[in-house]
C-alpha cells in the first residue's frame, strides 16, 4: 500500500511517498501527479518512508521527470538503500535528480 | 469563349456561301457544255446544207455525159470553158477547192481527177492543182465509205468534218455530191472543201459569254445569301451564344433576348435562354437559403450531439480506484444523435445503479426524450429506494408531460458492491445477458413491466440477482439483436450471445468490443438502422476479500489467476517461504522486484485478451540457502529473456520504459532459465539468500 502527503505552495510541490511503490500504486500516484503537476515548477519527492519501488514506479518518475525538465526541475530526496539500488541498476540515478 | 463564337460563325456562313458557289459553278459548266454542244451541232447543219448547195450549183456546171471522154484525152471547148466556170465558181463562193474525181468503183481505192480548181487565199492554204487524169489513192476509210454511199446507194450529199486535223492543215469540210449523166447515172463525184474557220470563231464569244455570266451569277447569288445569311442566321445565334456566355459567367438575370428573329425556331431558342436564366437564378437563390437552413441545422445538431454525449459517462476506467467491479459502455447513435442512454453512477459508497434505456424513434426528437429520462431516473435514484419503485415514479412524472406520446424501455439495477446482490426492475427492455462464474453467457428472462410513458399508474416488479466475482452482466438495446444484414435477416439474441461467448472471461471492454465487431461483420456494412447502445458490467468480488488460497502455508506451490489484483497474494506467497529461511531486507526486496516484474509480465501479456492460470513455485534448500522460483503459464510462447536490454545510459527524454522490468530481474537474480514445455512457459529463477 502507499500513502501520499502532498504540500502545493506557490508552484513548489512536495509529496511525501510511504509504502511501496508497485504495479498496484503506482497508478495512484501517476493520477496525484496529473492533477497537480500543472503550473508546478519545483517538484520534490520525499521517498524517506518508501520501502520498495518496481519499474511501474519508474514509470510513473520517467514520465513526471520528462514532464518537470519542460516546466521546471525535480529532485528526489531521503532515499533509503534499496530503492537507491533499484535506481542505480536501472541507470534512473544519471536521469533523475537524487540529493 | 471568344474565339469559339467566331469559329461558329466562319463555319455557317462560309460552308453556305462555298456550297453557293460550288453549284453555281457546276451549273455554269454544265450549261456551257450542254449549249455549245447544241450550238456547235446547229452550227455544223446549217454549214453542211449551204455547202451542199454550192456543190449542187456547181455539178450545173459540168456535163456528166462528157467525163470520159475527157480522160481519154479530148479536152475539148466544152472542158476549157467549164473548167473556167469552176475557178471563177471557187472564187466567188470564197472555198479553199471544187474538184470533179472519177472513182474506181471496183474498190473506191484509187480515183482519177477531171476538174480541179484551187483558191489558196480563202484559207491561207498551198494546195497545187491536179492535172487531168491525175492518179491517187483514197484517202482513208472514211473517205471510200462516202464514196461508195454515192455511187451505189443513190446518196445525195456526203460530208467529212475536219475540225481538228492532225497534219497541219487547217479545219474544213468536204461536201461530196454525185455528178450524173443524162440518164441519171452517177459517172463522178464533185468535192468542196470549204474551210471550217467561221464554226470556230463564231464559237469562241458564245462561251466567254456563258462562262462570264455564270461567274457573275455566282458572286451576286453568293454575296446576296451570305448578306441574308448573316442577318437572318449568324447575328440571332450570335445573340444567343453572346448571352448565354455572359450568364455562366455572371449567374445574374440579363436583358430578356425578347424577339430576336423572324424565324419561329430561334424565337423559340431565344424564348427557352430567356426563361431558363430566370429559372436558375430563383433557383440558385432557393438553393442558397436551403444550404445556409441546412448547414445551421448540421452544426446544431452536431452541438447537440455532443451535448447528449457529455450527459452520460464516457470515460473509461469509469473508476479506477474501485476494485470491485470494472465496467464498460458504449453509445453508436444511427444518427447524430440517439434516443438510446445508458448510465452509470454510486447511490452511495456501496450502491452502484446501472441504467440502459431506449426511447422509441430516432433522431432529435427522441434525443430530447432521452435526456429527460435520464435525468429523472437519475435523480430520482440518488434519492434512494428500490428500482421498482424509481421506474414508477419516472412513469408517473414522463406520462403527466407526454405531449408527444413517446415512451421509452428502461431496465435499472442497483448491485451491492460489498455482497454482489443485484436488485433491477424492467420497463419493458430487452432480456438482460448474464454469465455466472465458470459458465456461459445466459439471457436473463426477467418479468417485464410496461413501458415507461406508456400509462399512468403502472407498477414494476422488481428481482434480485447475486453476483460472484467473476460474474458478468451485458445489457444492451435492440440495436443490437435487430441489426439488419442486407438480405434482411436481423442478427438476433443468438449470435449476441454466442458473440458473447466467445470472450466470457473478456474485461467488460473487450466484450463489448467483440459484439460489436460480430454485429459489423453481420451487417456487412449496411447502413446502421437504430442506435446500439451497450452496458458491461464484471463483477469482482468485495473490497476485502483475500484469495483463501494465502492460508495455506505449507505450499510451496500456488496456482491461480494471472490477474494483477492477485500480485500481493503472490507477494505474501514468496515472503513465507523467505520468511521461514530468514533472508536480508536487502535481498528480499530484490526477490520482490524480480517477482513483481515476472508476474506483472504474465497477467497483462501472456493471455491477453483472454485470461488465464499461472503456478507459481518457491523453494529454499541448500547451504548457503538458495532459493528456486518458478512461474509457469499456458500463455503465448515468449521468452522473456531473449529480449534485447533497455539502454540505461540514455537522458530521460529518450528514455522508454519497456524491458526495463526483467532488466532488474535479470541484475538481481543469480540465475535465469526459461524453456516451453508441455504449452507452458516455465521461467526458473535462483537466488543466494
């Protein structure tokens, strides 16, 4: 299951991910992101308490980071070793924004 | 356009005035010929008589009973002073010669001369004079046939004609008469030869004459039709031509040509012009307004097609978020916009209300009908209460306002998601199609009530269906069962249900899908009748439900459908089997992954459009503790491990999603296996925990 906390202030969005980032969620998460990216220039994705991600996770970042590099920038932050794994096999370490 | 007009002219009146000339000249020719013909014969008789006279005059002069005795030699008195008489006889009468011949009458070949007188300044000649007794032969054939016809055959005057001599000299006649004896005997022939100069001169003007005057004719006749012509024929076309050219140009009424000629054909030309341009313009004037009528119309009802469209859900997945059910529709109005409906919507969290209606007639009409139903049920359902008593209330309120006299079929259900029971009511609408579980599609012969608007004071029955998940309800329109191949045969609930059947197990779209598809290969692209409208529901069980299978631990083989919903059954089912081996976080998650990647895999593609099994098998033995996975599915040979890797060094714009799944299986586990046995793919994966 996944649990999403967002924060839109200003065109800077913060979401909050805990849980897993799977085949199941990932769609819920694809449909937060199409409602609020619109007019968002600085988007932060906190994956402190997400435990897992699957390629359909990388889907959905795939598609938020191509939309971000036209209207502003992503990062991704506090992200634990196994997901920093996952990004690091799949080369998502190079494309996407991680501090 | 120009141009043409004086090709047309250049044709009429020179083809006219040409065929004037032609004949006239023709006749010209003919009528000199057949004159100086006539004249030349009339000529020729009246020169042979006179000539004829002047011989006769001149055998007066000789003394037939004598001529022997001439030639024997005695040229007495009597022969000087005749001879004397014929030269001054040649003189006088202005003939070339006068000559006496006694003819051998034995073959008329050779012939001796008496007399012989030459005049060689009539005619310009140089004939030399005959001695008596000068021998020669007959001429020719001709000459000895006269001959003969003189002296045998009692012939009074011969003639040869030399109008064209050959041999230099020039034309003339020779008059032949017989010299008798006194006792009428035929002893010589007296010759003239008179020169024919006169036929020919006297020729020459009679033609000049004849020729000029027929020129002349033949230019005045000429001018005179062509003058007529141009008047009476070329200007009145001209007229026309002028005029029609400048009505397909403008399209705009002209001057009326009115009576352009005398001639009741062009009057009825120009008359036909006049009124055919009065015609057009109104008419093109009536087809204007009609066209601006009907592009208002085509742009309302376009509008108003979308509107009607907009007024019932037609986004799918309707709900995404919900798992109990999926649900697919589809709306095919025969014209741009349809009397049929279908909706969709929750009464509350638990209650889900399916509506599928169709007003009777088509067209604008009907459409208004339908969103009046629709509305009302609508509303009316969120107000709660039980199908029965909605429908009643719906006929009550359309039968107070139905002016029109419409009425429309509608059959409402309300499921309960969280037990799967069905309640619906029918107001006279088609069979509903249900399938339950493993079996086939079934029509549903539900008790009908009236239709709604049909009378007041109707009440519905209403029924309660249960659903298990995997059940399948398909509503529907007539559309549908009456679709109309060509030969007039209607496609009917047979072959909706074996259409139906034919994907059982199909999500909710592709049912739909295939029933229309099998209805368009029905109708053979006939023209689309009524609307088709179409609802599909599938059930899928209550939110909470777990698969019973999870229970029962000890399994290190679990089997079940190749579904995405059944990913974290799949999940728990490999977290035991680690759980009991006691494996890192670490290594867990990436066992995770790899599942999820292989069993996503497998419930989208392998069966796709179908659905289908899929084992799973999961082991730890050994030591160091390796775990074997196995998953094994029916599905479409593939082998998902000859695909060609994702390249990972790519910038996100290029950066495509596919493959990238079994890429991380592949970096994650130790080992990979894949092989087609027995009509299964079986992917074997192993891991050091």
């Amino acid at each position: 299951m996944l649990t999403i906390n967002k924060t839109i202030e200003d065109g800077k969005a913060v979401f909050t991910l805990e849980g897993r980032l799977d085949t199941t969620t990932a769609p819920m998460l694809e449909k937060e992101l199409k409602e609020a990216l619109p007019g968002v220039n600085d988007l932060t994705l906190d994956f402190a308490d997400l435990e897992y991600i699957s390629s359909a996770g990388l889907r959905v970042l795939l598609a938020a980071q191509k939309i971000m590099n036209r209207q502003g920038q992503m990062k991704i932050v506090r992200v634990n070793e196994i997901v920093r794994e996952v990004f690091d096999v799949t080369g998502f370490s190079d494309i996407l924004t991680i501090l | 356009m120009k141009k043409k007009t004086e090709r047309v002219r250049a044709n009429l009146s020179f083809n006219i005035i040409g065929a004037i000339v032609l004949v006239h000249v023709l006749f010209g020719v003919l009528v000199s010929f057949l004159g100086f013909a006539s004249f030349t014969e009339a000529f020729k008789r009246e020169y042979e008589t006179t000539t004829y006279h002047m011989a006769d005059t001149a055998t007066t002069l000789v003394n037939g009973d004598h001529l022997k005795a001439y030639l024997a030699g005695e040229e007495t008195e009597e022969y000087q002073r005749s001879k004397r008489n014929l030269n001054l006889y040649c003189k006088k009468i202005n003939v070339s010669l006068v000559y006496v011949i006694d003819v051998d009458t034995s073959d008329y070949g050779s012939f001796v001369s008496v007399f012989n007188s030459v005049n060689n300044e009539v005619d310009d000649s140089s004939y030399t004079e005959w001695e008596l007794g000068h021998k020669r032969n007959t001429t020719n054939d001709e000459y000895r046939r006269k001959y003969r016809a003189i002296y045998e055959q009692g012939s009074v005057c011969e003639t040869v004609y030399r109008l064209r001599p050959g041999d230099g000299a020039h034309p003339h006649i020779t008059t032949m008469v017989p010299v008798k004896d006194s006792a009428g005997e035929v002893r010589a022939i007296l010759c003239i030869q008179r020169p024919a100069r006169e036929i020919r001169e006297a020729r020459r003007p009679y033609l000049r004459n004849i020729a000029l005057s027929t020129i002349l004719l033949a230019l005045v006749s000429s001018t005179v039709a062509a003058l007529f012509i141009r008047k009476q024929f070329v200007a009145p076309i001209q007229k026309v031509s002028d005029e029609a050219t400048r009505f397909a140009k403008e399209n705009t009424k002209g001057e009326p040509l009115g009576e352009i000629s005398k001639f009741e054909e062009f009057a009825r030309l120009a008359h036909s012009i006049d009124t055919m341009e009065t015609d057009m313009v109104s008419y093109v004037e009536n087809l204007t307004t009609f066209t601006a009528d009907r592009e208002r119309i085509v742009t309302e009802l376009s509008l108003a097609g979308k509107i009607q469209e907009a007024s019932i859900p037609n986004e799918f997945p309707a709900f995404p978020d919900r798992e109990e059910f999926d649900i697919f529709c589809t709306m095919d109005p025969a014209r741009e916009v349809g009397g049929d409906f279908y909706n969709f919507y929750f009464v509350d969290d638990d209650h889900l209300a399916l509506v599928i209606g169709d007003v009777s007639g088509k067209g604008i009409p009907a459409a208004l009908f339908m969103m009046v139903t629709n509305i009302l049920i609508s509303d009316r359902t969120r107000m709660g209460g039980n199908p029965a008593e909605i429908l009643r209330f719906v006929n009550e309120e359309i039968c107070a306002h139905n002016e029109a006299e419409m009425f429309v079929t509608v059959w409402l259900g309300i499921l309960e998601l969280s037990t799967g029971k069905l309640v619906a009511a029918n107001a006279g609408h088609e069979y509903p199609a249900i399938r339950h579980a493993d079996g086939a599609f079934e029509l549903l012969r539900d008790k009908h009530g009236f239709v709604i608007g049909g009378m007041e004071g109707v009440t519905y029955r209403e029924y309660e269906l249960q659903l298990a998940p995997g059940d399948r309800i398909f509503v529907y329109t007539d559309g549908v069962p009456e679709a109309t191949a060509p030969d007039n045969t209607m496609f009917g609930t047979e072959r909706m249900l074996a259409a139906l059947n034919e994907v059982p197990t199909g999500s909710p779209e592709q049912i739909l899908k295939k029933v229309r598809s099998a209805v368009d290969d029905f109708v053979k692209g006939a023209e689309q009748f009524d609307d088709l409208t179409m609802l599909c529901l599938e059930y899928k069980g209550a939110k909470a439900q777990e698969e019973t299978l999870m229970s029962e631990t000890n399994k290190t083989e679990l089997t079940l459908a190749a579904a995405l919903e059944n990913l974290d059954t799949v999940q728990s089912f490999v977290a035991e089997a680690l759980e009991r081996a006691g494996c890192p976080l670490r290594t867990q998650m990436q066992i995770e992954v790899a599942v999820e990647e292989i069993f996503v895999n497998i419930a989208q593609y392998a069966y796709a459009p179908e659905t289908g099994d899929v084992t799973v098998f999961a082991e730890v033995s050994g030591d160091p503790a390796v775990l074997t996975l196995r998953f094994s599915d029916g599905g479409i040979p593939y082998d998902p491990l000859a695909r060609q890797d994702p390249d990972i060094g790519l910038p996100a714009e290029e950066r495509d999603i596919g493959g990238l799944g079994v890429y991380m299986t592949k970096q994650f586990m130790d080992e990979l296996h894949y092989e087609y046995r027995d009509g299964r793919n079986v992917l074997t994966m192993k891991k050091t925990l």
